[in-house]
C-alpha cells in the first residue's frame, strides 16, 4: 500500500472520530431537551412490591376531589438524627405524599413543618392533636404525625406514624384524604336483639350490670354517628350507611326483607351471628322477652351462597379456654374447646379489619363457608386451627359435660372460618316482591312512656290497619330491587357473646368514676370493620402493601444456623463451669476444729488447686466460644458484603479489562495486515 493510500485511510479514521463525537454531543443534548420536554416528573418504581406505585383505588379517590385538600406533614429533624430508623421511614411517607401531590391535579397540597420544641410550629401540633414523644429527660418532644384540612376547616390527623403500619400506610393517606373530600360523616344502622342499650330505669339497670348498656354502644356513640333501628321495622331508614345487625333471633320477614332491600341498594353491612348465644339466654331482649339463643338470616345467606347451620357450633382444642370441669369443691381443670382464645395464627393477616389485633375471645361460634354456585368471594378474616371440630350447640348449653367433650374430641384436620368479608354481586332473597300485606299490619301497641297514659290501640282486622299495610307493601313493591345496583360489602362474625362486656373489657369504679380497661381485641375488630366499611368502594378495595425494609435473609439465617451450633456448645461449657464451681464450692467448706478454725487436709488443697485451674479453663473456652460466634457472623457478613457489593463491579470491571486487551490486540492485529499489505 503506498504512502498516500495511508494517508487518506487515516485522514478518513480521523474525520469519523470527529463526526463521531459531534453527533455523541448533538444527540445527548437532544435526549435532555425532549426528557426535560416531555418527561418532567416522570418516575419509574422498580421496588418489588410497588412502593411508590398508587392504586387503582387511590388514583379514583384523588380523580374524585373538587376542593383543595391540605397536608401537613409533621416530622422533627432531630427524630431522624436520634432514630435513623425513623428518619428513614420518614423519608418513604414524604415520597408517598408526594406521590399523592402529583396525581391529585392540584387538589393535594404537602406543607413540611419541623415542629421545634417550644415553637409556635409545636403548639400547632399540640392544638392538631399529633402525639408528642418525649426525647430525653429534659421533656422536650419530637412529632412524625399528618394533620389536613380541607376548604371548611374540617380536620383529618395521623397522630403518629409507626412504621408498624407501614404496610396500611396507602391505606391511611387515603382514608385521610378521603375523609377530607368527603367531610359528611357516615350513619351506622344499630339494629340488635339484645339489649346493647340497657334497661335505663329499670330495677335491673339499678341491681346488677345486666341492666347497664353495653361497653360496645358507649364505644360506637363515641367514634360514630348511630342510629337505634327497631326490631321491627319495615323499612331501613334511607340515611343509614352501615347497617349494624346484632344477633337476628326470630327476626320477622319484614324486617329481614328491609335488610335484603338495603343491601340491594348498596348499603354496607356487619352482620354477628351465633349458633348459641350464651347471654340470650340470661337477659331479656329489648323487648322485655328472652330471644332465641341462635340467631340467623337464612334467606339473606342462602340468595349470597354463604353456608351457616345456626344448629352446630365450631370448636378448636388448640384454641380452647381452661375451665373447671368438676365443681366447686373438687375442681378439675380442663380445656373446653367451645370457648376460644384466638391468637394472631387464628387472624388472617393482610387486611385491614384484622390488622393490629392481637388476641380474641369467643364462645360456641359458629362456622362461614361459601357455596361452590356462589357469585360472591369470600375473604377469611378469623379461622380456628386445624384442631377444629363441629359440635351440635344445643350439647353444649348451660354446663356441659366438660371431660366428655375433651375425651371424645377429634379434630378434623381443617381450619374453619369464624368470620369473613363478602363482596361481590348479589341478588335479592325476594325474588317474588315484599313479603304478603299481612306481615306490615301494626296495630300502633307501643308501651307507654312514664307518666304517659296507654294509647289504645287498634285491632288487627280494622279496616284502617289493613289499608295502611296494603299501601305500604304496594310502595315497596314499587321501590323493590331484585339485585344489587353495585358490588354488596358485608363483613359476618358468627359469634355474638364476644360483644358482651366480659368478653373483651373490665369497667372499674373508682371513686365514683367509671374506668375501662380493654382485655382482647374483640372491640377492635368492630372498629375496623366499620371504619373500614364507611369508605368508599375504592377505600375498601384497597389491601395491605410491602414494606420498604428488606432484611438480608441469608444473613438472618445463616447467623441463626450458627448461633445454634456454637450456643449448644456454649451451653455444655456452662454446665461444667457450674458443675466445677459447685465441687469447688464443697472442698472449699472444711471442717472446723475446737477453735473454729478451718482445717483443710493437703489432698483437699490439691483437689481445690485441681478445680481452680478446671474452672479457669473452662471460662477460657467459653470466652472462645462467644469470641468465636461473634466473629463467625462478622465474616459471613463480610463475605456477603463481598458477593453482594465488591464482587459484581469488579467481574465488571475485570470484562472491561479483557474487552480493551482484546480490542487492542485487534487493532494492532489490523494495524500490521495493513502496513504488511
């Protein structure tokens, strides 16, 4: 090749560099003008559970805003300096926020105060009601809370973030934001045939606690808005949201039809059941009579596909509660399986009804399955074991034979549900309309009010009775639906006794003030499911999420493995030092003479010498035993700081070495074929 040839080929090489590199400029240049252009706020979440990632339901919600809704995000810097834990999770709920902030159009504002002790910034979050932890002795407090507001002064607040909950933290936002858009408070529907209310006045009321209203009505009057409906009604109430319905025995087909209707228009339910209602049969109902001890809404759960026999009563040997079997004077202590004392394995965790609760306490509940032909789906929230068996309820009223039901108890090898959430579509359990005119007859016999004379009433066959009945089974007729106009939501507990004070609370009176104090978690369960309930649909869909902490598993375990292995050894090692300390003990407790003076025999000393220098060396390898643990997993965990961290850059950058090497090789290789040429 001659000289100009050469010449050229590099002039050319040279000019393609140039070109190159020009057209590398011109193009990073174009990619940040259209990225700033056309991507501004774009975001992609790669965590594996989708942190960062909003629902489906939560983009509904904030779709759904008309007036600006106000988030003030309270978080101490020290808190963070303190707890870098905290401070860590702290910076996920502001991510999360302002994830809200960018997909609101506008209608979510974040505010970040750091409320600094004895600032105005401080007295806010008193005055907003967040909780306050104190630091250090010095009594200063440090905040990590949310206060929002919306365009009429109504107030949402989180008072303190607990990065236990992180998994509900979406959940929270929401129901936040949610609340604040729509600041009306929802009516829940209290519709009992027990007597949750008392006999106020009563010579019951004043002579025991039978007679006081229940802890549970004091707990929903507090946290909600609640109607009373009577136990007979016709008709719910088209202001009522949430329908309570408590323990239905000898419930009416009028009234069970109102019940069906007001699902069939969308309301929301929670329904308590009982195969064997152990208060029933102790109090009257609010009527004055004894109700039925089981309790059902057979038509309901037949047109749902739902399963429950009000005749059979699910019992868990592992759950069960010890009781006396034998008597007074010759007590007998067995564990009765009827009675139940339900742990975190017995709630089924990831939803929000059960969340956050710990322990539960029911007696004779029933059993919920769903029928394969069912359209609705069923979501467990508390089962037994699978040390479960069926019992007939009626064996086990009043006192049982307690050691007869251990002794022929044998598990079916199944978890049975106790209770559960049901949504989905529904049809009526009315197909044919209202029930016949006859079932809305109502004579006007009401008992009198004190200091009120009886009014007299009607009879059944007046004209104006009839007429009245007629007309009102016509309008419902007119108004029926024969399916639901959305996805119905119920949540159904087949147990009713848990609501009862001894179940789940201790009310002390201390110098005539009533105190409480909370022994399960049975009431917690009633405000979640309500809380849960007065969302909206796409606030009730939502579901627990991942969390941002991801342990290193293999650490964990390996670490555990080896703790193991070195403890058993650990633990031989302090059984000999004790043992030589206690034969060191023995030789060094002589006999004494006249004087009382110690006299040790030169085989003793010698024996004492031998169990000093046994016991010295046995401390030595205990202490090598624990040096040894300790260093063990700190060179596991460097190891796989080394695998997970150091290795994978320097395979990179040992690929990048053998790429260059062989690329100039190439070059050089080419370079002499054309000089040789």
């Amino acid at each position: 090749m001659s000289d100009t040839s050469k010449n050229s080929s590099g002039i050319m090489r040279r000019s393609l560099a140039v070109w190159g590199v020009c057209l590398s400029i011109i193009l990073f240049i174009a990619v940040n003008v259209l990225t700033h252009a056309g991507f501004i706020g774009a975001r992609i979440d790669l965590t594996q559970d989708k942190l960062f990632t909003l629902s489906a339901g939560t983009h509904k919600v904030l779709s759904q805003i008309d007036e600006p809704v106000t988030l003030r995000f309270y978080f101490s810097t020290v808190l963070g300096k303190e707890l870098p834990g905290l401070g860590k999770y702290a910076g996920r709920v502001r991510d999360m926020m302002h994830e809200y902030a960018a997909n609101s159009r506008g209608k979510v504002r974040i505010t970040e105060i750091d409320p600094v002790s004895f600032s105005d910034a401080e007295d806010e979050a008193v005055a907003f009601g967040l909780q306050g932890l104190p630091l250090d002795r010095t009594g200063e407090k440090v905040y990590f809370g949310l206060a929002g507001t919306n365009a009429t002064a109504e107030e949402e607040i989180i008072p303190f973030f607990t990065p236990s909950r992180e998994a509900y933290l979406e959940y929270d936002l929401t129901k936040v934001v949610y609340r604040l858009a729509n600041p009306k408070r929802k009516t829940i529907g209290l519709i009992s045939w027990l007597p949750v209310r008392g006999f106020p006045g009563s010579m019951m009321a004043r002579m025991s606690s039978m007679g006081r209203p229940w802890q549970l009505t004091g707990q929903l009057d507090q946290l909600f808005q609640v109607q009373d409906i009577p136990i007979t009604t016709g008709e719910i109430p088209k202001n009522i949201d949430i329908l309570f319905v408590l323990h239905p025995a000898g419930i009416t087909k009028k009234t069970t039809y109102a019940i069906d209707q007001f699902m069939m228009r969308g309301g929301r339910a929670l329904i308590f059941v009982d195969p064997l209602s152990e208060i029933a049969s102790r109090i009257p109902g609010p009527g004055g009579k004894f109700v039925p001890g089981a309790s059902d809404l057979a038509p309901i759960f037949k047109s749902w596909g739902l399963s429950y026999d009000k005749t059979m009563a699910a019992t868990d040997m592992l759950s069960a509660q010890r009781v006396n079997g034998g008597s007074a004077s010759s007590p007998v202590a067995v564990q009765y399986p009827a009675w139940l004392q339900l742990r975190k394995t017995n709630l089924v965790q990831g939803d929000l009804i059960t969340t956050e609760i710990d322990n539960m306490v029911m007696a004779t509940p029933g059993a919920l399955s769903l029928k394969a032909d069912s359209k609705l789906s069923l979501t467990p929230l508390i089962t037994t074991s699978e040390q479960s068996m069926m019992l007939k309820a009626e064996d086990l009223k009043g006192r049982p034979d307690f050691q007869s039901i251990v002794k022929n108890f044998k598990p079916s090898g199944k978890r049975l549900v106790l209770a559960a959430r049901l949504t989905g579509p529904a049809k009526t359990a009315f197909p044919k309309g209202p029930p016949p005119a006859s079932a809305y007859i109502d004579t006007g016999e009401k008992k009198p009010q004190p200091g009120m004379f009886k009014k007299k009433a009607l009879k059944k066959d007046d004209p104006r009775v009839i007429k009245k009945a007629a007309l009102m089974r016509a309008a419902l007729a007119k108004a029926h639906l024969s399916e639901a106009k959305q996805p119905i939501h119920a949540v159904v507990v087949a147990d009713s006794d848990m609501l009862r004070d001894e179940f789940w609370v201790r009310v002390q009176n201390l110098f005539g003030r009533t105190s409480t104090i909370p022994v399960s978690d049975n009431m917690n369960l009633v405000t979640n499911a309500l809380d849960n309930l007065t969302g909206s649909d796409e606030l009730i869909g939502l579901r627990s999420r991942g969390v941002s902490r991801r342990p290193f598993d293999l650490v964990d375990d390996l670490t555990r493995k080896a703790e193991l292995r070195l403890r058993a050894k650990e633990r031989e090692l302090q059984s000999k030092r004790e043992e030589a300390e206690k034969k060191l003990r023995e030789l060094q407790s002589p006999t004494r003479n006249k004087d009382d003076r110690a006299i040790l025999s030169p085989k003793q000393i010698k024996e004492i010498n031998k169990f000093k220098g046994k016991l010295l060396g046995v401390r030595k390898q205990l202490r090598d035993v624990q040096l040894g643990l300790r260093k063990d997993i700190d060179e596991l965990k460097s190891e796989l700081w080394f695998f997970n961290i150091a290795l994978i850059p320097l395979m990179v950058a040992l690929a990048a070495i053998v790429l260059g090497l062989a690329r100039t090789r190439r070059r050089r290789q080419r370079m002499e074929t054309e000089a040789k040429g």
